[in-house]
C-alpha cells in the first residue's frame, strides 16, 4: 500500500483517527506522521464537507468530493476525494483516496482509482491479519502470566486487564476496560484513610518517566476485601511522549500473614525465653537466700490447726491473709498452701514488699517498657505477669504505698493492668496470698491500708503462733536445723544435751523460729567436742562471741523479763550507733546482730525505738 502513486488515508470516522496513511499521503500534507491524528484536524475548515462526504460513503459505499483540501497541502491545487466506505471487525472504516484533477483524466483516473482502491484494501488486510496475529500472541502471553497485570493510558483508565488480574481483584475486564483503575483499586489505604491519586506510583511512573515498585500497599476488590500487593508500574512511551504505564502486581497476603505469624511466634518466644530466664533466676535466688523450702515442723495443737486450714484453703482459689510475728514460718505457710493447690506446677512468686523502694514499686510489681523511666533500658516482666498461672506471695503487704494500693485492688478485681509505660491491658491468672506482721486493722484505722484492698486480701485468715506459744514444738525444730545446717555447711553433727533443749524451751525466742535456726547454725558452728553451748542473752546480739565453757555459769545469773528487755534495747542500740544507724545492708545493724533486717526492724518497734534516732531508715 505504501507504493500506491497517490495520497490513500484509512479513517475510523466514529473515533475521529487516521488510522493508516500511505508515504504519498504524508509527504502531500508535509507532516512526519499523520496516523494517529485527528481527521477533522487534517481537513480543518471544511469539516462540514467532510461530513457529508463520510456519510454518504458509508450509507452508498462510494463518494466523492472536489472542494476538500487537506491541511498542509498545496491550496493552489484542485484534489479529488474518494471516499470508500470498508468493512472492519472493530467497526466502520473509510479508505479515502486523493487525487489531483490537474494531472489524471478523468475517465482514466476512475478506472485507476478503482484499481487502486482494490490494492490499497489488499493491503491493508494483509496489515490487519499482521497486526492481529501479534495481538493474540500477546494475549496468550498475558492470559498465561501469574502475576496480575493491566494497563492504563495518560488519563487514568483502564486499557486492558489479564486473566489473573481479573481472578484477584474479581472484577471482570469488562467492568474495569475504560474505568478509572485508581478509583476502582487503589483509592484508599490499608488504614481506610484515602488515597489521592495524585500519590499514587502507579500514575507517577507516567508523569515522571520513572520505574516505580512497591513492596507492601493494598488494592481493592469488587467484594470491598483488601488483599496485600507490591507491584511494579512501568511507564509507556510513543513517539517520544508518556501515554500510559503497565503495572504488574503480585497477592502477596497469604507471605504477610505468614511472616507476621513468625514475627508473632518469635516475640512469643522471646517472652516466653525472658519469663523462663527470671523465673529461673528467681527460683535460683529463693534456693540460695535464708528462705527455705522446709516442711512446716511441729506436733503442738496450733501446728495441726495450721495444717488443717492449710488443707482446707489450699485447693480453693481464695485469697489468703496469713499474719504473725516475724520468724514465724509465714513464707512456708505460704509455700505449703501453693504446693498443695492446683497452681503447684507454676511458680509461686515472692515479692517482698518491704525490700522495694517507693519509686520502683510499681514496676516491679507490674513490669515497664523500654524508656518508660531513666535507666529503663529495655522491657521487663513484672512479678504479677511471672506469677501467670501460679501464685504470687505478697510478703510485708502492710509495707504498700497508700497511693498504690489502688492499682493492686485492681489486680485482684478485675485480673488486669498495664506495665509502666504503656497503654495496652493485659490479663493475669494469679492466686495471691499475703503476709504481714502488722495489725492491719489497725493501719486501716489510721487510714494507712485501705480496708477494701484489706477485705479482698483477708478472705482466708491464718496466723501463724510465735514459737513462745508452742514450746512443745522447739526441740524437733532445733533436731530439723541442726540436720539441715550440718549437711549445708559440711560439717559433723554435735550433740543436742537435755540441758541444750531446756535452756532453748525456756527462752522466749523474740525472733521466733528463724531466730532459733540461726541460733542453731551458730552454735553448730562453734561446738567444742562434739557440744553445743548456748548463751541466750548475748547469742542474738553478739554472733561472734565465744560460748562460755558450759550453760550451767550463768545459772545463778536469772533475769526479770524487764531486765531481759532491757539488756537487748541497750544491745540494739549498740548494734545501730555502730552502723550509724542502718539497720539493713552488708555493714547494717541486722547483720552485726546475726538477725534478719524484718526481724530488727519488728524488735525495734515492739521495743519502743521506733520514735527515736534509731527508726528504721
């Protein structure tokens, strides 16, 4: 076709498109390019003549027209048109052919014309079948791809759409072909905010010229779902201008929701690795500090009623109140109840609420993030959130901040709270059992302990007897020390005489049973001959004093209780002036006495240095 003489232009009349243009017609106008452009634009200024000239081809097959001229042409020359109506499969076409009157016959031109319309048509067949033949190697290429693809021109819409576009988005190509793809797909975000288009990469790539990829956003489908994309948008160029891109998407959904299963799984892990780690170290600490996992000892009428509200309490979920003197076995009382409840195969969490410093109160009982303070340098458990599925044992309750008693109340309410520093609620499965050695009722009396954390606390009470009101117990329990700090600190066993035993019955054991295990471990450590010595009065406050040579030199040495009480005032305040007032720590008064911190700070204010210089500090 592109060797015919004369000027041949194919038309779409109803798109208003030069859809062929052979070398004479392009070089008649003096244009480098003319299919593709406008048909009234060609002929502009005789559009009306070009409409009827079109109209009559289509409705008689044939026209033609004198007045005609196209633009660019010579408008001193004379142009015949003829205009031939053709039948397409996309729709009506028009072949018009140019001539000049000035250099054909007429009668010869017509028998030319006719000739070369024939040509020009074969022509432009075989150019069809051509063109048609590349297009379904493409869609068989598009049909057969995995991944999503589609395209869409320098307005936004939809040119065309593959198979598999079609199955993950579920509109057909139908509904998408011609559509604005942006607002049909792509017009909000995962978050449900909108998306404007004019943010969009995937128009970007035709407004910049640039490859744009994205790894993670969302695209719509017809049912309202969102499914999970990256895609690649690839600009479309034609002569020189962007007129278009092609996107390419994979469903990356299921890939997301298995990575963040294992993002799940592996912080899971982790706490669960950081939950072992301190339960491990707490259980590791409770071995090796004074606290024993000892049986409870003892055959006296209070030790057998202890046991049996141990029994009945301990396969319940209540709360338990356990009350007493310091040294009295509160922690085993609170031991025994957990290992006989169904929690016993979860740790039993103590948290000695006199050992925690005001400000860390909080975190310690209920955790904190990263930076929730100074010094907070990464997340940590608290002991509510350790003590998930077992029991927690709150030791020196009465020792809780007033303002965050409160927060414990609600613990116990409604099994919830929030680690220092952040705003998300967990829930916790705990048992708790308290101990103190204060009369709370009278610390809710001076508005000190709220009564109604004091109810939840004391739904069970058990108080636990000093070692004074059962003297019946304290030769099996000295036997039970002397056993077990003999095989702990390797070496043999002395002998416990009847006198040892009278001396210890007669004593009134202010530090109760961990005074007299103490006592015990001391005197084991000092026996000469296989004998143990005892000297009751100078025992709790001197530790490193040697024994006399026998119990029985200072029998002539009786003390009144007022004496008694006095001499181990006056030993105390001894003990502090030399700590310079400390009663806890390393070089405390407690440790120069050979007792524990509690146990002094009970002494003291049982024996009214609790308003002096000497107050626990």
């Amino acid at each position: 076709m592109s060797a015919k003489p004369e000027p041949v232009l194919l038309i779409d009349p109803v798109g208003d498109v030069i859809l062929f243009a052979n070398a004479a017609a392009v070089r008649l106008v003096g244009a480098a390019r003319i299919a593709g452009a406008s048909v009234r634009a060609l002929y502009k200024g005789f559009e009306p003549y070009l409409h009827v000239a079109t109209e009559e081809a289509l409705h008689r097959g044939v026209a033609y027209s004198h007045t005609l001229i196209p633009t660019g042409a010579d408008d001193t020359s004379e142009y015949e048109h003829q205009f031939v109506a053709v039948s397409g499969e996309t729709g009506p076409r028009v072949m018009i052919t140019i001539g000049d009157l000035e250099q054909r016959n007429r009668r010869s031109i017509d028998r030319e014309a006719d000739n070369y319309h024939r040509q020009g048509l074969e022509e432009w067949r075989r150019a069809e079948r051509f063109f048609r033949e590349i297009e379904r190697e493409n869609q068989l290429i598009l049909a057969a791809a995995g991944e999503g693809i589609f395209g869409v021109n320098a307005d936004g819409d939809t040119t065309f759409v593959n198979p598999a576009a079609e199955n993950m988005l579920g509109w057909s190509a139908g509904e998408l072909v011609g559509k604005n793809m942006h607002a049909m797909v792509h017009y909000k975000r995962p978050d449900g905010s909108h998306y404007h288009a004019a943010d969009c990469p995937i128009y970007g790539a035709f407004r910049s010229g640039n490859i744009n990829t994205v790894e993670d956003e969302c695209f719509w489908r017809k049912d309202g779902a969102a499914i999970r994309v990256e895609y690649t948008s690839t600009p479309i160029e034609d002569n020189g201008a962007l007129v278009g891109a092609v996107i390419v998407f994979r469903d990356i959904s299921q890939r997301k929701e298995n990575e963040a299963r294992l993002r799940e799984a592996m912080a899971e892990n982790a706490r669960l690795r950081e939950r072992l780690e301190l339960e491990n170290a707490y259980l590791q600490e409770e071995i090796l500090s004074q606290s024993n996992h000892y049986d409870i000892i003892g055959s006296s009428t209070a030790i057998r009623q202890l046991l049996k509200q141990i029994d009945l309490v301990a396969p319940t979920e209540a709360n338990v109140l356990i009350t007493g003197e310091s040294g009295t076995g509160k922690e085993l009382v609170a031991r025994a109840i957990h290992q006989a409840s169904r929690r016993s195969d979860r740790p039993l969490i103590r948290v000695n609420c006199a050992a925690i410093p005001r400000e860390l109160f909080e975190s310690e009982f209920f955790g904190h993030v990263r930076g929730a303070f100074t010094g907070a340098l990464r997340d940590r458990i608290g002991r509510f959130e350790l003590a998930d599925g077992g029991t927690i044992f709150l030791d020196e309750v009465g020792e809780i901040p007033l303002d965050l008693q409160s927060k414990l109340l609600r613990v116990l309410q409604d099994r919830r709270f929030e680690r220092l520093g952040e705003d998300r609620t967990r829930e916790v499965d705990v048992r708790v059992i308290a101990a103190t050695n204060r009369d709370l009722t009278q610390e809710v009396a001076k508005g000190s302990f709220r009564e109604d954390l004091y109810f939840r606390l004391n739904v069970f009470p058990v108080e636990c007897v000093p070692l004074r009101e059962r003297r019946g117990d304290i030769p099996v329990l000295a036997d039970h020390f002397l056993k077990i700090s003999c095989g702990r600190l390797n070496i043999s066993q002395p002998i416990l005489t009847r006198a040892n035993i009278a001396d210890l019955t007669a004593y009134s054991w202010p530090g109760n049973a961990r005074e007299l295990q103490n006592l015990i471990e001391r005197a084991a450590i000092l026996a000469r001959d296989g004998r143990m010595h005892f000297d009751l009065v100078a025992a709790p406050m001197q530790p490193n004093r040697m024994p006399e040579a026998t119990s029985a030199a200072r029998e002539d040495e009786i003390l009144t209780r007022d004496q008694f009480l006095a001499l181990e005032r006056d030993n105390i305040r001894r003990a502090l002036d030399a700590a310079d007032g400390r009663v806890s720590g390393k070089d405390g008064a407690a440790a120069r006495l050979g007792i524990p911190a509690t146990t002094l700070y009970s002494r003291i204010k049982s024996l009214g240095l609790a308003g002096t210089a000497y107050a626990p500090r």
